[in-house]
C-alpha cells in the first residue's frame, strides 16, 4: 500500500498544496485593493473568487487575517480592514 505524500497530493482540480497556497495569495492580494475601495468583502464573495475551492477559500481567509484584516465569524461573515 501506498502512503500519501503530503507535498504532492492532488487535491481539487489536481492541484497541490503549494498551488493552492499560491492562488490563495494572489487572491488576498487582489481582494485587498476591492476592501480599500468598498471597504469590506462578503465571504460569498471569496467563496467564488476561490471558484468554490474549499482548500483555497480558507487560506485566503487566512493570508488576510495575517494582513491586519477582520475576517469576521458566522454571524458577520465579512471581511474588511481592522480600525487600528
């Protein structure tokens, strides 16, 4: 039996882990500029922004809140810039 190999395992579409965590930050970094100009993005949003990847949506999630961004929870699923 074969062991999975964490580098290299395919998840959705065949991408790797390393491929998703890529896409994940060129979208927190594209979702960045639409928060400085609305002011907040809806999960929804980066949902499909992410085209429905789950693996890809919540590192996005993640890369922004490692940003100074306000991620938000399930009863404000928004995400927007942290008053400092």
């Amino acid at each position: 039996m074969d062991a999975c190999d964490s580098r290299t395992r395919a998840y959705k579409n065949g991408k790797t882990f390393d491929q998703c965590k890529e896409i994940a930050k060129t979208l927190s970094l594209e979702l960045e500029e639409k928060i400085k100009q609305t002011g907040q993005v809806g999960w929804d949003v980066i949902l499909e922004s992410a085209q429905h990847d789950e693996l890809v949506y919540k590192l996005t999630l993640k890369y922004l809140r490692q940003d100074g961004y306000d991620i938000g929870d399930w009863k404000r699923p928004l995400v927007k810039k942290t008053i400092s």
